[in-house]
C-alpha cells in the first residue's frame, strides 16, 4: 500500500488516535508526520495532565512525528481571525510546505483548507484508512469508543459509516 509521503495533523485527529489506543498506525500510514508549533502546545503543554499525551509526547521525542515551527506568520494571522492557532498554522505550514495531506476536524478549518485546494482528511477518515488496508479489524468499534472518550458526530454521517463500514 502507498503511504501519503508528508502529512500535517491538527490536535483532535492525533487526541482521538490517543484516545482509541491507534497513535502507532501513524508510521504505518504515512512517512512524514509534522505538527506545527501551536498544536505542539496544545496538546503537549496545554494538555500535560491528559489521558494519553505521553505516548503523543514520546512519538516527538523519537522524532516520529516532526514538530515545526511555522515561519508564514502573516497567514497564519489571517487565518486566526476566523480559526483557532492550531488550524491557523496547520493550513499555512501546508500550504508554505506542500504537504500530501492535511489531518483536520473542524469543519470551519476544513472549508478553508478546501478553498486553498489542500488535500484532507479527519479522524474518521484515518480510521477507514486504516481498515481498509486492514491494520483495524472494525471502524465502529474505534468511533464508538472515541464517541464514548468525547468525540462528536453527526448522527447521519454516524449511521452512513455504521451501515457501510459495519
């Protein structure tokens, strides 16, 4: 199977890959991972006392995933005043970068990404990915226990994935 060579993640999709006990399909999946400096923060200063941030913390020590800092601090400021900084430098890093992917959940951070014609995916999307090349036995199984850890949903999209995925 074909790894997407560089992929930029947001702090929700690499949070719920903690969650549901999955951070270890990263490397299986893609072969450069990169936060930027902000979703550093986020999840690893920000979220110190959380469940899970050790193993998340960990992959970057071992430098599995590649922390970078965001020079394009003009666009990251624009973006700012509509998204959080998080989404606000994983859409200037990808596109100052050219990333192969963008991992983002938030569908306001989603939409521009989609205008900037940056190639995404989500969490569910890294779940279906990931059972698909048969790396996870069952989609469901994963989302329900990261509904059951806080993720939300939509119970359309909900009931789409569990007729086609279960």
């Amino acid at each position: 199977m074909v790894k997407n060579k560089t992929v930029i993640f947001n702090s929700s999709p690499l949070i719920n890959l903690s969650h549901v006990g999955l951070l270890h399909l990263l490397s299986k999946l893609f072969t450069e991972i990169i936060i930027p400096e902000a979703v550093f923060k986020e999840v690893v200063i920000e979220g110190r006392k959380k469940e899970d941030v050790k193993e998340i913390e960990k992959l970057i020590n071992d430098n599995i995933i590649k922390k970078i800092e965001v020079k394009e601090k003009e666009l990251v400021k624009a973006f700012n005043k509509d998204l959080d900084l998080g989404e606000s430098e994983v859409i200037a890093l990808a596109l100052n970068i050219k990333s192969d992917l963008v991992v983002i959940d938030e569908s306001d951070a989603r939409n521009i990404a989609k205008i900037y014609g940056l190639k995404m995916t989500g969490f569910i999307g890294l779940l279906i990915k990931a059972f698909e090349r048969e790396y996870i036995d069952s989609v469901m199984l994963y989302l329900d226990l990261a509904i059951d850890k806080g993720f939300r949903i939509n119970s359309k999209l909900y009931n789409y994935i569990d007729e086609r995925y279960n």
